[in-house]
C-alpha cells in the first residue's frame, strides 16, 4: 500500500487571526448594494438546488459564473489571505487573496476557476480578491473500493456510531438518500484509479477539504492566513 500524508484544511477559528469570536464567517454577502440583485437570487438560487438533491449535485462544475458584486468583512473580522464567508458554496467557500492563488495555482489541484468578487472593507474595495471554486476532482465510484473502506451512521453529531454495511456504489447512493448528512466514513481505502493531487475534496463522503504535506508546509511558508489544518485520521485513507 501506498503511504501518503494527508491534512484537512480549514479556516481558523482563532478570533486572533480572524477577528470573529464565534468561529463564524469572516463576511457576508449584501444583496442590497448588488447593481443587479438578480445575480445575488441566481447564486442563492443554487444553494437551495443543493439541499433539494441532498447535496448529490455538490462539486459538480458550475453551469453559471458567479457574480458576487457586493461582499463586505464583518466589522470586527481581519483580513486574511483566506477569506471564510456566510452563504459559501461547500467547494466554494473561501475567497483568496493575490499570494494565495498564486501559491495555489502552482500545486496539483482538480479542475478550479477563481472568480472575481468585490470584497470591501469600511466602504472600502479590496483589490485583487477572488472566489476560489474547485470540483470533485474524482468519481467517487472510480476511486473508492467500497468492499475494503467502512462506513456508519450517527444521526446526532455526538451519537453513536452504528457500523452500516454498503455493498457497492449504487447501495451507498440508496442508503445516502435514505439517511442524508447521516453517513460518515471511518476508513477509506483508494485503489489503484487513485490519482495524486495535492488539494481534492472526495465527492458524496466529506465536504472537508485535503491538502497533500507539500502544499501545507507552501502555505505556511509563504505566511499565509486564515487556515489551520489537522492531520487526515477520521476518515483515515488507504492507498492501494
């Protein structure tokens, strides 16, 4: 088996580094100052497409060009490199700064786009800021070896966890729909379809995002803000 190290990305919740208290977003969207609010109700539009399926159509490419024409820092929140907003698409949640999508871009990611948004702060545009938007970068029947990977239920974040046997792709998309947000994976086991990246999210078993050592130790060297990361043990991966 292949041995590769992994760490879930995530935005800080250290109200040094943020600003924000609740571990909350560091800002929001504000349709009201929208030249035209349309493209604010056609972005809102698709999250609720996303909760109607149960998520299924998450990380898929985007079938429009978000136009967030008017987002604004929370009074008290800081200025990060990473910028964690309320209403944040799941593959879609964080705008980035110049260094950062420089740093990104010159690591393996899956197919990604980085939007331009208006980012203000005391009335003030922050230039340069952009949406980063990535999809699933695999098919998680390709990839993922059901048969040697292990899954339970846990309906309450701090329930119990009750082993549940799935058969195959399509008994997992079955169970899915029947216990939606209440499937989690204790193991994961990646065959030999499995190819390195260094940043994917795994499409239906985690929105978290992983990031290979390499682009962590980047990240960290080049300063950049807004994030800490946790070594990947819950789901822990196997590599064929």
């Amino acid at each position: 088996m292949k041995q590769l190290q992994y760490f879930i990305m995530q935005h800080s919740i250290d109200p040094k580094i943020t600003g924000m208290k609740d571990a909350s977003g560091q800002a929001r969207i504000v349709r009201t100052k929208f030249s035209n609010p349309q493209h604010y109700d056609e972005y809102i539009t698709y999250l609720v497409s996303l909760v109607k399926d149960n998520f299924l159509s998450l990380g898929k490419p985007l079938n429009f060009s978000p136009q967030l024409e008017y987002m604004e820092l929370y009074p008290q929140a800081k200025l990060t490199d990473f910028v964690d907003f309320n209403d944040s698409l799941s593959t879609g949640r964080y705008l980035v700064s110049p260094t950062a999508q420089r740093v990104l871009s010159q690591f393996d990611l899956p197919t990604y786009a980085f939007y331009p948004v208006n980012l203000y702060q005391n009335n003030k545009l922050i230039e340069g800021y952009q949406l980063l938007y990535y999809t699933f970068a695999f098919e998680f029947e390709q990839v993922v070896d059901i048969s040697k990977s292990k899954f339970y239920l846990q309906r309450t974040f701090r329930g119990t966890k009750v082993p549940i046997e799935i058969k195959n792709y399509f008994d997992y998309i079955s169970k899915l729909k029947q216990n939606p947000l209440h499937i989690n994976s204790e193991n994961i086991f990646f065959n030999n379809q499995f190819k390195f990246l260094d940043f994917f999210s795994i499409q239906y078993l985690s929105i978290d995002i992983y990031v290979s050592q390499r682009l962590k130790e980047a990240i960290e060297a080049a300063g950049l803000t807004g994030l800490e990361f946790k070594e990947a043990v819950n789901p822990s991966f196997e590599f064929e």
